[in-house]
C-alpha cells in the first residue's frame, strides 16, 4: 500500500550563530525543498532572529543564514510561519525580516502543530 | 494530539514555550533535565499545574537525579510507556 | 509501526543520544520496526570511533552497535555535520587527507536525504536532543 504523502514541519528554534543546530536546520529545510517534501517552516522563540535582514555573517567567518533563507526556493510563500509572540517579544516586525513570512499568534500553535505528520524540532 | 518531550531545566525558554504550545489533548512527558520541574512545590510544577496536558515523568531519568521518592508513582513511566505514548500521539515535538 | 529516530545529542554530554538508544531498543521489543536513525549535528559524534569512556560508565558505542548488529538498524551520520565534527569514513578521510577513518563500522556517513527518505515512509519521527 503506497503511504499518503507526510505533511512535515521544520521547526527552527535557535539564533542563528550561537550553536550549530541552527545552520542544521536550515540545511534541513533546503533539502526538504531541494527534494519536493510537502514540508512547511516555523521560526519560533529565539529561531526568529535567523530571519533578521541585514546580516553579515562574513565578519564571523560564518555563512550568512539570512542570506541562505532568503533564497530558499519558496513556491508557496504561506509556507513560511513565524511565532508572532517572539517576534513582538523582540521588538521587531515582519518589515524586518528577509522574506515574507505569515505571523502564528500563540492561541493558533497548537492547532497548528497539530496538522501535521512529523515535527522537526532543531 | 501532541507528545511533547521535555528535555530542558525549568528556568528555560523550551520550557516556557512548552507550556505555552501544549494543548489539553496533548502529553508532556519530561526527561533528562526536564525532570526537575516535577519537583513538587516548585514553581515550575505550579506551572505544569496550570497547563492543560497531561504530565508523566520519565523513571530513569527521575530516578538519576534522585527524585523517585519525590514523585507520585502514578506519572512514572519507563521506556517501554515511553514507546507506548508515540504509538497513541501521533506526532511528538523535541523541546531541549 | 516503522518508526525514524533523529539524533541531535552526541554521547559527551546530555541525555538525548542516551534516550534515544533506550527507545530504539523499547520500540523494537513493542514489535516495532525502526526504518533508520538518522544522527545530525551534535549527534554525529555517536560514531565516533576514537571516543574513549571510562570503564566504569557505559560505552555508548557497544549500545548502538548492538542495535545496528542484533535488530539490523541503519545507523547514517549526517555528512556535513559528522565532517565539522572530525567523524570521517575513509572515502572522507582519503579525499581531505586526513589520516586513518575515524567513523565507527556500523554506521554509514551520508547526506540529509537519508533522513528524507525514511520519514517519508513512517509512521513516526521522533527526535531526541539536549
């Protein structure tokens, strides 16, 4: 019997150069695009802050992971999910982030999380 | 339905956003690190408390950091209640 | 129920790599069948052959190796991460000119599509970090 196709979310979680798991995740979701997985993203908690425009990662001899996500070859661009707690929590809007991004308000996280098959928490 | 697996201390933000995420038809099992908030009286079990999932606690890992006198026997499980919940959620969210 | 286990905790520190092994074992004795672990990041260090333990702890390498040996679990370190991370097979060490493998017999170094590949036909991914 041929398996329904999984709905899989990467859930990005970290900073995005105080640990190596953030560049992992982002990896992650570049495969999952590079190998047409029905597969959404969501930056939660500090994870926001990999979507901060104006990055320049260069100076620490780090790739850009601003830079990589911005050119994530998005198709359906709703597939992008920012929690939206965080990102007031930081003082920041979606004006500052790289790509456009659909906001998640706390009371529609766990509806959400629960659409789908697999959760990748990075 | 949602398996949380907390594997965080209490003064976390994985802890915090845990709680915030988990809904009434969800588990949090807590293990590793994450054991201490069971800690009855703490701040983070009043916490717990207050979240709608319902709670269970890994043994070994209780039993590790010396809370197994400390704990109700009725939300211990081991790794085979562990398996056990992944089969009845079916999806299960890391929070470390 | 065919599970995949994802592994982002090495066997140094924490308790994920440690978990992670308990469970694979307890999914099996449930008749479970586990499809692939599939390590990435800190969790490529698992492989590491050249870790050594104390001999009054468990060696985290013998748990894992039982598993791929008694039960046939793939055990695949993510390429990138396991490379940052000195963890080489020999093709890797060869083409760096790094010295001998690194890499422990029983698992095979690979890309994100090993990972890819065997959620998409699971019931479950469980992911195991800290």
């Amino acid at each position: 019997m041929q398996n329904p196709k999984r709905r899989q979310l990467v859930i990005l979680r970290r900073s995005p150069y105080g640990s190596s798991l953030a560049r992992a995740a982002v990896d992650l979701s570049l495969a999952m695009g590079a190998f047409e997985q029905d597969c959404d993203l969501l930056f939660l908690g500090d994870g926001v802050l990999q979507l901060l425009d104006g990055q320049s990662a260069e100076a620490i001899g780090s790739k850009n992971l601003g830079k990589m996500l911005a050119s994530l070859p998005l198709y359906d661009i709703e597939s992008v999910l920012v929690d939206a707690a965080a990102l007031r929590s930081f003082g920041l809007t979606t004006a500052d982030l790289v790509l456009q991004a659909r906001l998640v308000e706390p009371a529609a996280m766990n509806t959400l999380l629960a659409g789908y098959d697999h959760l990748f928490s990075c | 339905m949602i398996l949380h697996t907390l594997n965080a201390s209490p003064g976390s933000t994985a802890f915090r956003d845990c709680l915030a995420t988990a809904g009434a038809a969800d588990t949090i099992l807590l293990l590793g690190d994450g054991v201490y908030a069971a800690l009855p009286g703490s701040e983070a079990e009043q916490a717990l408390l207050a979240c709608p999932a319902r709670l269970r606690v890994l043994e070994i890992d209780a039993r590790a950091a010396g809370l197994l006198q400390r704990l109700a026997d009725s939300i211990l499980i081991d790794m085979d209640g562990f398996v056990a919940l992944s089969e009845t959620h079916p999806r299960q969210l890391a929070w470390y | 129920m065919i599970y995949t286990l994802l592994v982002l905790s090495g066997p140094a520190g924490g308790h994920g790599a440690r978990t992670a092994a308990g469970f694979a074992s307890a999914a099996l004795a449930r008749g479970h069948q586990v499809n692939r672990v599939f390590f990435l990041d800190e969790g490529t260090t698992c492989g590491n052959a050249s870790a050594v333990f104390p001999q009054d702890e468990t060696d985290p390498l013998e748990t894992w190796a039982k598993l791929a040996e008694e039960h046939g679990v793939e055990l695949v370190l993510c390429i990138s991460s396991a490379l940052k991370r000195g963890v080489l097979d020999e093709t890797e060490a060869n083409r760096y000119e790094k010295g001998p493998a690194t890499v422990h017999p029983t698992f095979v170094v690979s890309g994100l599509g090993q990972l890819i590949d065997a959620t998409a036909s699971a019931d479950r991914l469980v992911t195991f970090g800290g």
